[in-house]
C-alpha cells in the first residue's frame, strides 16, 4: 500500500548557531486563532515502507476479509452470523442468543474492555494504530488518494493549484472510489443485520426498505467523511480512549519514543561529517518522522495523547539513519524507563510482567473462561412460568381447583424439540396437568406461548397458597434430554 521513501532527506552542511531574541508574548485572541487555525490545518502523511507499515497492511487486509467476507458466509442453510432485531435473535454460527441471553453481551464487552485495558498497559495504543475501524479505513483512504494523486507534495501541489480538469478528474476519481468502498462497507453493516443475499437482490431490485437504506447510506456517508476529511480529528477531537489512556499507561509501558539522549542536539549535516566532532547528535533534523506521521505530530517533543503508535515514525527514522550509515532505532518502540536506564531489549520485556499486567491477565483469563464455559453449558430450553392473573384459583365441574398458567418456552438451538409438562408438590395430592398435546413439538430457533391447566382434587385442597414445581422435559432428535424445573404458587380460594 505504501512506497518507499521518494528521496534521501536534503543534507546541508553545519552553520554556526546564530542568536535570535525570543518572539513577544502573543495576545490571548491571537493565541485562540491559532489554536482553531490548528483544527482546520490539512494534513499531508508521506508514505513509507519498513516493518511497521507491513504490518499495518496486513492487519487492514486480514480485518476487512473478516469483516466483508463474515456475512456472506452459511450455517445450517442460513447467514452464518446475523444479528436478527426483527425476530430479536443472534444468529453466531452454530450458537443462537435470545434478549434473555444479554448477560453474554455484558460479559462480552467487559472482557473486550479488560483487553484493551492489559494492551495499553503492555505496548500502549496498538489498536487505535493497527485495528481501530478508522484507522483501518482512513488507511484504506489515504492509499486510493496516493494513487490517484500522488504523494505527499504532489498532493500539495494540487490543493494548491487552480482548477482546472486536471485537477477536477483527479478529485472526481479519487472521490469515486471512495464512495464506491464506503457505499459497499454500509450494505456490508447492514448485512450483519438484515440476510445479506435477500439484501443484495434488494439493492439491485431498488426495493430496500426505507430503514434499511437510512442506515446503509447513513453508515456510507460515516465511512467516507471520517476516513477522507476528518482523520486524525477523529482521535483527536472524538475519541475518548485518547483522552483517558494516560491512566493506563506507566514508564513500563511500550510506547513509540525517541531517544533524546542520542538524538540531540539535532542539525543537519553532511553524512561524511564526524557528527559528534562538531557536537551533534543522531538526529539529521530532516523532520521525516513528522511527515509522515497520520496525526501530525512530532514524537520528538515527548510522548503525545495524539499519537496512536502506528510505528510510521520508526519507519521513516530507520530509513534515514540506514541512508546517513547510523544504527537504527533512534525512534524506536521501548518504555520510558528502558530509556532512561539504558535497559537492554530483554530487562526492558522483563519489566512487562508487573503486578498492573498480572492483575489484567489473571482477571481477562478468569472472564474468559467462564464465558466459554458459560456458553458450552447453556441450557438449550428456556422457560419461563406466567400466572393467569385474571383467575387465580377456580372450582370446575364441582370435582377440581384449577389454576391456569402460560408458559413461555423457547427453543435455543436449531433442532426441534418435542416437549411433556408434568406438575408435582409435596404439599397437595393427585395433580394433574392438561394443555394442547398436539402443541408438544417445538420448532428450532421458536418461542411459544403453551396454556396449561392444572388441577387437584377439591377433596385434597386445603385453602391457601401452596407450593408446586413444573417440569419441562424436552427430547431432540438425537435423544438429548433436557428437564426444566422451576416452581411456582397453586392457589385454592378461600370461599369453598
């Protein structure tokens, strides 16, 4: 996706430092001017190539086959995964989650949260530069935009420019694709939520239904603006991992930094000149890192809440120490005390495994597998027990008390299930249970309402509130057996 490096950095020889007064204090409104002229300033990344920029590629490349291809993959004759809202199931391969099953979610976003947590504290904001979804996209992006107009003072040149057909074809190209891709990644989002195939046909058949277009387009025009003009905005300005990362992170943690202590004082010079001789540091003051940073920024001032460590810094800064024949790795990607301490790369790893990590660890493993094992138990049959309210207690034919109860049965798997309700109680004699037989077969993936009667003779109720419990017994075709017990309230009135 990235080209290497159009040139060498400009190598000038070393002048003597001249004196200059410091600049008058600005106003405070000239101050606040250039603090919003600052949100506004356009960006021009400068691409390049090296370790970090492969692995960025491969990381988008691997993300969207999961995310376009996920959709249109089958399952026992259905969409793989969807997220049914309409029928208000969750469709994730062979497992079928009901709204009664909103725990999994819970647990689910708990534990993504606890492994965002131990990836700061270990190799600070790998997700922001290497999995976030704008990241991901504004990557996408800005390799369209290279192609088509060039590289980074190429694209200078042609902001700059009147214009002219030239210029409009550029950005009528460049704007093209992008829509295209934005337009084909929010019928992809809708596809997680509507049958991906039917959708298609509708699409092409210029039938979508209205919520479903609102969204599509909706989630299109996201895509397009947050990846072609807002970028960096977005984690800057929108994201609040930005702002609360710092809490995360310790002088332990893998950030990307530059090393001060080699690197100054900065000046630019021959790569024939003994550097050291005339007081110089590694740093050519080339100012590369900063080109082709994706947010702006100039790691050379410190670690920033703006910088999402994508590592294009340590490309560039590795290219150009390669070209002036200095080792690699005067930006590079180490902890603050590593640094400071001049830790070699193994004490530095060493220093990862802290109680803050263990504590992450221990706490994500222990989450996940109750989770895993959460969902490998889950039982495939729920029931829940709904009283008749409007007749509580009742005499029929002179001989029985009847209570009336509803219940709500659903089938969790994708096989059907035939069912037989049974009652019993300690406290009363001789129940009996009566509902629709030719009701006992549960399809897959359904919910029913099942009536039941159940009575006891009035010769052997007693009056009050006793205590009874309900069996569900539940067969599949491969003679799995499953018994639901829950109990509930029999009511024999008082007036007899």
């Amino acid at each position: 996706m990235n080209a290497p490096l159009e040139s060498p950095p400009t190598i000038r020889e070393p002048r003597e430092a001249e004196w200059r007064p410091a600049p008058p204090p600005k106003a405070a409104s000239e101050a606040t001017e250039e603090a919003l002229y600052e949100v506004r300033r356009k960006i021009y990344p400068r691409s390049v190539t090296g370790a970090f920029s492969s692995w960025r590629v491969w990381l988008v490349i691997l993300t969207q086959l999961v995310f376009y291809g996920t959709p249109w993959l089958q399952w026992n004759g259905r969409q793989a995964v969807l997220f049914d809202l309409g029928a208000r199931k969750f469709y994730i391969f062979g497992l079928v989650l009901w709204p009664q099953d909103v725990i999994y979610l819970a647990v689910l976003l708990v534990i993504s949260a606890l492994a965002l947590f131990l990836f700061t504290a270990i190799a600070g904001r790998l997700f922001c530069g290497y999995a976030c979804p704008q990241t991901v996209y504004t990557e996408i992006f800005m390799w369209i935009e290279r192609r088509v107009e060039g590289d980074r003072i190429a694209r200078i040149r042609l902001d700059g420019d009147p214009w002219s057909l030239r210029k409009i074809r550029l950005k009528a190209t460049k704007h093209t694709l992008w829509v295209a891709i934005a337009l084909w990644t929010g019928f992809t989002f809708i596809g997680y939520f509507a049958p991906i195939r039917e959708l298609g046909g509708e699409v092409l058949h210029w039938t979508l239904g209205p919520w479903q277009a609102f969204w599509m387009l909706f989630y299109a025009f996201a895509t397009w603006g947050n990846a072609g003009f807002m970028r960096e905005q977005v984690c800057k300005y929108m994201c609040p991992y930005a702002r609360f990362q710092s809490v995360m992170v310790d002088r332990d943690t893998y950030v990307v930094t530059y090393d001060v202590g080699r690197g100054d004082p900065r000046g630019s010079r021959s790569r024939k000149t003994d550097h050291h001789a005339v007081g110089l540091g590694d740093c050519v003051d080339c100012s590369i890192c900063v080109q082709v940073c994706p947010t702006g920024i100039d790691i050379r001032d410190g670690l920033q809440y703006e910088c999402i460590g994508c590592g294009a810094c340590i490309d560039a800064c590795n290219q150009v120490m390669d070209k002036m024949e200095y080792p690699r790795g005067l930006i590079r990607y180490t902890s603050e005390n590593a640094m400071r301490k001049k830790l070699s790369v193994a004490d530095a790893r060493k220093r990862l495994l802290r109680p803050r990590t263990i504590v992450y660890t221990l706490i994500w493993l222990a989450l996940t597998a109750g989770f895993v094992a959460s969902l490998a138990m889950r039982t495939p049959l729920k029931v829940d027990i709904i009283r008749d309210r409007g007749a509580l207690g009742r005499e029929v034919e002179g001989r029985w008390i009847e209570n009336v109860y509803r219940l709500q049965l659903i089938n969790a798997t994708e096989a059907p299930m035939k069912i037989h309700v049974q009652a019993q109680s300690s406290e009363l004699k001789g129940l009996t249970v009566e509902y629709d037989h030719a009701a006992e077969a549960l399809l897959p993936t359904s919910n029913r309402l099942l009536p039941i009667r159940i009575r006891v003779p009035i010769d052997d109720a007693t009056q009050g509130t006793h205590k009874i419990e309900i069996s569900v017994t539940a067969e599949t075709d491969s003679q799995r057996k499953v018994d639901i017990r829950q109990s509930t309230s029999f009511i024999v009135p008082r007036d007899l």
